[in-house]
C-alpha cells in the first residue's frame, strides 16, 4: 500500500486516515435491501460503492482480515402488502416466504452481474427477532424506551445528544419510521421499536405482545449480533442518514452504553435518471435488471461491467446524472481496456492505490487505469498490473469466447467500414454493418471523448 487509507466520516464532517479497531478483522456494515421488489439503479450505486472498498480493505489488511455484513430486510409493510397483492390465495406467511425470496434471489442475481463479490455475512431481519427483542428490552430497563398502548417507543429526549450524525436539533425531528406512529408517544421525535401485529400481518410472540420489529431496531440488531457493539465502517446512501442511521445510533449506544455504534460513517450520494429525480409516478424509473435484460434505456441492454464502470466515474459522495450518455461514454472507454489474466502475487498499480486511498477516489482510479491499459495495450508484459488494477475495482475485461482470428478479422472490416464512411460511401457501409449482424456481431458507432473522431466497437450478439 502506498499511501495511508483517508476514508470521509459523515459523523464528524472531517476526512482522516482510517485506523481499525483490530487490524486482524477490520468489520463493516451497510444497509442492503428490503426485498419486495426489483432494485432499481439508485440501490445499486451503494452496493457498488462499498464492494469497491470492501476489495481495497481486503488489500490493505488481507481478504480473511475482513468482515463485510450487509443485511436482507425481510420483514416490512411494504412487503407485506405486496404479499397481499401478488399471492392473495396463499396464507399470509406463505405469500411473504414467495416475495421476499424471488427478491432476494432476483437482488443477487442483479449485484452478480455488476460485478459486486457477495458479503462476508448476510443476515436477514427474521432470523435476528430475539436479538431486537433482547435489546428492546435493554433500552426499556435503563429508561430509554417505554411502552404506549402494547407498542415500545424510543424517548428521543432520554438521549443528550441524540441527533449527532444528521446535525438537526430534537426539536426538528419527525418520526420518520417506516411504520406508523401514533399520537401515543412522548415527543414528536419518539420512534418504533416494536408494533403490534393484527392477525394478518406477520408476528413474533414478545414480552409486549404478538409484534413485529420497527425497521431501524433491525440493524442494530443484526450489526451487534456480528460485529460487536463498535465496529468500524457503517454505509449506506445519503437518504439514510435521518431518520435511519441516527436512530441505529440512538439504539444501539443507550442499549450497550457505547460512545460510538461505528467509528466511521459513509455515505454515497443520491442518483438521478437523465437529469430527473427517480420517481415511478413521472415514469423516471429504473431497475437494474431493466438496464441488464431489457431495451427500456436508450433502446438497448447494458452490460453490467459497463453500469459498473459508469457508477465508478462519478465520487462516490457527489450526485451522479444517470444517463444514456454516461453509459455510452463508458462503454467507449471500457472498449479500449484489454483483457487479461489476473495473477495473486501481482499488486495493483501505485496510482490506481493512491486514488483509491483517498476517500474512494474512483474518478482518478479509473483515469489512472485507463492510462494504464493504453500501456498495456502496447507493452503486454504490463497487463498483470493492469488486471490487478482493474480488479481492485471490479471492472477486470473477461475475455470472450471470440477467437483471435476471427477479432482480427472483424477489426479488419470495421476499419473498413470506418473508411467507407469516410468516403460517404454509405451503401458499402451498411453492406459490412449487415453482414457482421447476419453473423451475429453488432456495432455501435460513436465519437471519442478526447479527439472528437468517429469509433466504432462491436460485440458478439450470439
């Protein structure tokens, strides 16, 4: 490692060099899905964001020294309802089990095929309900949660300094709880810990009567459990921070008498869709696995490596415009980058390290690597530099099944085209373009960013 890992804290607004608990099992924790629907690209950029740095602590301090848990938020109201609607013939646990495990299932299947490796531990909210309970019970004994109505509420004003990630006075704050509150609570800032469960909604049996967990009491639970009380990373997306991550705070320190849950607190900014904040009703919306299997955005499929790469070309701290360009542009760029064999024992390139080093600096990591590959592409004996480069973040180029004859080839005809364009002589043009896509092999034609000139990549449809 050439320099010292510089991480952004959202607790303390400061960047700082990055200093683990116990080097031998550096640990993370970030927010995954609620599974009863299809992830869309905004829940994407944080799982790509933090599989980035989950490589480059397996770098810094070793792949077995590091422990990365991302939840399965599988209890929900949202889920519940969802139930209803898709399996309204089956029993209520029934339809649940359906929903939540073609999500998830579907969730795996799309983070896979964006390169993100799978976490350490991925533990589900159903199998942690005795640990919620047993910290709901802890919170209620030393005075910072009471019960109202069968239900257990948080008292936001038991905690002095309640509201220190997020930065807004108590008397600012709403409930903001997934589940709703009612007007039996305390303060207005006052949140679920536990809700009572009517007889079709799904329940666990606990001292307060048959309930279900309040969502935020979920991740405490589930980081505590596999962990420790403090831990070292906490991620997520910007959205998170209040009322989510605060109220995990609040739990989680009065519950264990701590004066941190983590020591560091990451958080990715928001994504937009052509220039628009993503919304189902204005029709600006869309899922990963829209972008990978359908022609829903910009009238074709997107490999993952190239929403992967799009994602990285932007901090992960910034807003990033999500666009038909952006891919278009990345796609140009990863076009270029050879492919080649990864080797252990070969280490990542000082600058792509460096970039990396300083908060996840993926924009100077990619044009690092792509100066990189333009090496490469002349001097072979650099692509293990470059492979480790390109793996540490998880855009390595597979080679294809295309043989070297027949690239060679098609490289020939595209140049050729390229001149018959040139020549404006269309017809011959489109005879080559028609019978490459006869063979099954499609081009796209676009500019280069830096020279403004003409280019043209293809790849094998079939």
């Amino acid at each position: 490692m050439s320099a010292t890992l510089r991480l952004y804290n959202t607790l303390t607004r400061e960047k700082t060099a990055f200093s683990p608990i116990d080097a031998d099992n550096v640990r993370m924790y970030v927010c995954g899905p609620t599974v009863y629907d299809f992830a869309h690209i905004g829940n994407a950029r944080p799982v790509i964001v933090f599989d980035v740095l989950f490589r480059l602590l397996g770098h810094v301090y070793g792949d077995n020294h590091v422990t990365y848990a991302r939840n399965i938020t599988d209890v929900d109201d949202k889920i519940n309802a969802r139930a209803l609607r898709d399996f309204p013939h089956l029993p209520l646990n029934d339809a649940i089990h359906q929903v939540t495990e073609k999500t998830a299932a579907q969730f795996h299947a799309d983070v896979a095929a964006l390169g993100c490796v799978p976490p350490t531990i991925e533990p589900r909210a159903t199998d942690n309900i005795s640990q919620m309970i047993e910290i709901i019970e802890k919170l209620i004994g030393n005075g910072h949660a009471y019960v109202a109505e069968g239900e257990v509420l948080f008292d936001t004003k038991s905690m002095t300094d309640y509201g220190q990630l997020s930065k807004r006075p108590l008397d600012e704050q709403q409930a903001g709880a997934r589940i709703a509150v009612d007007v039996h609570k305390k303060n207005p800032g006052d949140f679920v810990l536990w809700k009572l469960s009517s007889e079709n909604e799904p329940g666990w049996e606990s001292p307060w009567g048959r309930g279900r967990p309040g969502w935020h009491i979920e991740c405490s639970a589930m980081s505590g459990r596999y962990l420790g009380e403090v831990f070292d990373i906490h991620g997520g997306g910007l959205d998170l921070i209040f009322p989510h991550h605060e109220n995990e705070i609040a739990q989680s320190r009065c519950a264990h008498g701590t004066e941190v849950m983590a020591n560091v607190w990451m958080h990715n900014g928001f994504v937009q869709v052509e220039g628009r904040k993503m919304s189902k009703s204005d029709g600006n919306f869309i899922t990963i696995n829209q972008l990978l299997e359908t022609e829903d955005f910009g009238g074709r499929k997107w490999p993952g490596d190239v929403l992967r790469l799009a994602m990285l070309m932007t901090h992960y701290r910034e807003p990033i415009d999500f666009s038909v360009k952006r891919l278009e542009e990345a796609e140009r760029l990863f076009s270029k980058w050879p492919a080649a064999e990864l080797d252990g024992d070969v280490a990542p390139a000082p600058a792509v390290l460096d970039a990396l080093s300083d908060d996840l600096n993926t924009v100077a990591a990619v044009q690092a690597l792509h100066a990189l590959a333009q090496e490469a592409n002349a001097d072979k004996s650099l692509l293990p530099v470059f492979a480790a480069s390109a793996a540490l973040l998880g855009v390595l180029p597979k080679k294809t099944e295309v043989d070297e004859a027949l690239a060679h080839a098609v490289d020939a005809l595209v140049a050729m085209r390229l001149e018959m364009l040139k020549a404006k002589n269309f017809a011959e043009a489109d005879k080559i373009r028609n019978e490459l896509a006869d063979k099954g092999i499609q081009l796209k034609d676009g500019k280069d960013a830096a020279t403004g000139e003409r280019v043209t990549t293809w790849e094998v449809k079939r």
